[in-house]
C-alpha cells in the first residue's frame, strides 16, 4: 500500500488539464458490447477503475487494444461469456452498466453485488424494474442477479428515481429493443449525454439528450464508432477547491463551462468566483472565500440533487472549501447515509464542524486546520479528494493513507500537483 506524504500551506498556481470524464468511461465501453464493429474511444482517464473495467469486458471476450494510456479500441466480435468475473465486478459500482448491453446483446447477463465507495446502501432495484420493463425476467439468487429474456420490447416507462447509472442501463438495452421507448424521469449528467452521443453515431435513434425524458426508437443492429470522453467536471471542481484554499492563481484548460454552472453557482456562495474564458477558466489568487448568507441574513444551505443541479460527488470537496470560508454554511446531502462520516477526520485537523445527523453538517470558518503526522485515510474517492485539498491548506505534515481509493478516480494526482507547486510525495508502506 502507497500513502502520501503532503506538507501545507504552499499556494498551487500553473496551468493543470482535466482527465477524461470516469463517470462517462464506463457506460461507453458498455456500449461497445453491443457492435461486432470497432468502438475507439479517446480522452480514457488511465485510473484503477477504469483499467479494471476493460479487464471486465476483455475478460467477457471483447477485443480491448490499447493504443497509450487514454485512447483504446474496442471489437466484440463475439462473446464468450455472460457473467462478469466476480472478483474484478466486486471492486467498481460502474460496471453495472454492463447489465443493459448484455441483456440486448445476449439475452442474458448473470452478476454479483458490484462494488464501488461505501457511502451508504446504494440501490439497483431502478436498474431492474427499467428492464423488467423492457421484458426481462429477473431473479435473486443468494445475492447474485440473473436477467433473462427472448426480445427486448419498447415501452413507457417511468424511473422510480432519477438514477445515473440505472438510466444507462435503460439507454444500452432499449436501442436494441423491437419498438419505441420512452424513458421519463431519466438522468440527464454530462456522462448519460456522452453515451447517447456515441450510440447515435453508432446508428441508434435517440431523441431528448441532455433532458429528463428519452425517446428511443429501436434499430435492428449498431455500427461502430469513434468518440472523444469529455473532461471531468468533478475533478475540475476539485481544483477550484484547490486553488482557493491554498491562494493561488490557476488556469484550468479544457473544462467545458457548459457543465460547470451549477458548480460554479456554489462556489460563488462560498467567495470563490472564477472567470471563464472561453473554454478555460481562471482562478486569481487570494479568493474573498466569504460565505454568502442567504436573505434576511439567514445560514445559507447547500444540498445536492439529480443534474443539473449540485452533483452529490462534489459535496465532500465543497464542504472542505467552506472550512476556509468565513461564515457559517450547513450542508445536507440527501443522497448517501455514510458519505458525510469523513469529516471526523477535518474535525480532528481544527475544522469547527457539527454532524447534526447522517445527512446533515454545519461548518463554521475559516478554520486553521493542522497536519495530521499520525495519518488519516482515505475512505472513498471523493471524501479522499477532500482530505487531500485540506491536508494541502493545513499547517504542518499530513500522512494519508488508503491512497488507492484517490488513485480509482484522479489520474496520476500527485504529478499534477506537483507541477503546480505542491509538496507531496508518494511513500511505499
């Protein structure tokens, strides 16, 4: 196991270039399950978790060639297999997304619990009642699933609830459904918008991407195609975060503001305002970072929600911003039970932070917050993210350990903060 090893209080400033989107990878090497043609993907982000999902798919007899890190071309001429490998499918949430391409391509798809961040109890009852929907028939079997069916056929369909990866799900296996499918309440995050994208230039026929209701009219077969991942909008959030708490003065290069408006509505409340130029967006050193009360001079919240509003993988990183901020600020993540438990760890560094309850927890800045040499760990990707920013804006030494929970999302981070003037380093134990 790798830790790092971060001294504080050093201002990052340079120029950084967001990874690909990982949110996106995952639906969109799905998707190449569905064509015996080439799918060449570029922009990958070369992270655990990516790797491992195209040792999933490689593993169910698709041809994976990895022309470098980031880009890859994809054959499944044909499958050998229906169930993924249990153990690489136990270690990554986005491989569900494997259960709609399967469904449609082989008519049947066996898997285990999948794996991923243990925030709290993460459903896949939408991911099954979509494809029950679609005619698949479905067992439980000592805690394994089994979906099976003869033909897929379009249908009205109403999602319980506004899930990601149970929309792609739905998405994967309806192209190749006999009929037309209406999916309403769908998610609508910029990595759904990228998959109907590449399925579009794979020859389906997708109306309504980038809104909450998807017409999808079936087609017989899907070509291939070649498609470039857009940039990853948490991690550019992340270094916004970054820049502000340590006061320096950084241009993020490719960020797609179009994605970024919410996000950057929040960090507004929070004194950090970038500017957008272009396609870029410059942060100056020496952010206000003063919170911004709400009428009547009222504590300001902030929650997350489905998109396009605050994205629930950015609450950690802004919760951290707000220790830095002066003013009171209480945040309620809605979606996860466990996700808000990290910040035990900010408690034991000086943040003045309440957990009022599993979802809720009010932060009072600014905060000197102190290394930690006896070491705190990283219990997800993006509370592990968090602790890293306030281990960067710390006083002192920090030890992280668990780092390959960081590692599964951001790519190669600690290069990149160090071409931006960070002192951390990377230390076997």
């Amino acid at each position: 196991m790798d830790a790092f090893l971060i001294e504080g209080k050093s201002p990052l400033n340079g120029v950084v270039t967001p990874s690909g989107n990982k949110n996106a990878a995952f639906p969109l090497i799905s998707a190449a399950l569905l064509t015996d043609k080439p799918i060449i993907l570029h922009n990958l982000p070369n992270i655990g978790d990516v790797c491992t999902m195209l040792k999933i798919i490689e593993d169910l007899g698709v041809e994976v060639t990895r022309h470098d890190p980031h880009n890859v071309t994809l054959r499944a001429g044909a499958l050998g297999k229906t169930e993924p490998d249990p153990n690489r499918f136990a270690k990554i949430r986005g491989a569900l997304v494997l259960m709609g391409s399967l469904l449609a391509r082989e008519g049947v798809v066996n898997l285990n619990q999948p794996g991923g961040d243990q925030i709290g109890r993460r459903r896949v009852d939408t991911h099954i009642s979509a494809l029950q929907a679609l005619g698949a028939e479905f067992k439980y079997q000592g805690g394994d699933f089994v979906l099976q069916v003869e033909q897929l056929r379009g249908v009205d369909m109403l999602l319980e609830e506004t899930s990601v990866t149970a929309t792609e799900n739905a998405i994967l296996a309806a192209v190749l459904a006999e009929g037309q499918t209406i999916i309403r309440n769908a998610a609508s995050e910029p990595h759904v918008q990228d998959l109907c994208l590449l399925l579009r230039q794979m020859g389906a026929k997708i109306q309504g991407v980038g809104s909450n209701v998807l017409t999808i009219e079936g087609v017989d077969s899907l070509g291939g195609a070649e498609y470039t991942l857009g940039p990853d909008y948490l991690e550019v959030g992340s270094f916004i975060a970054l820049s502000a708490v340590t006061e320096g003065e950084l241009l993020i290069k490719n960020v797609a503001p179009e994605h970024l408006r919410m996000t950057l509505m929040v960090f507004k409340r929070l004194g950090i305002e970038p500017e957008i130029r272009g396609q870029d967006l410059f942060l100056a050193d020496n952010q206000p970072l003063v919170t911004m009360s709400d009428i009547g001079n009222a504590i300001p919240k902030i929650d997350d929600a489905p998109w396009p509003a605050f994205p629930a993988d950015m609450m950690s990183v802004a919760l951290v911003a707000a220790t830095q901020a002066t003013g009171t600020v209480l945040f309620h993540e809605k979606m996860y039970e466990s996700r808000l438990y990290f910040v035990d760890r900010l408690i034991s560094m000086g943040a003045r932070i309440v957990l009022c309850d599993p979802h809720r927890a009010l932060v009072q800045g600014p905060s000197l917050l102190r290394g930690d040499k006896q070491g705190i760990s990283s219990p997800d990707i993006r509370a592990g993210i968090a602790l890293l920013i306030a281990a960067l804006c710390a006083e002192g030494k920090t030890i992280m350990h668990n780092i390959q929970q960081i590692d599964r999302g951001y790519e190669d981070i600690e290069t990149k903060l160090l071409q931006l003037g960070a002192k951390i380093e990377r230390i076997g134990e």
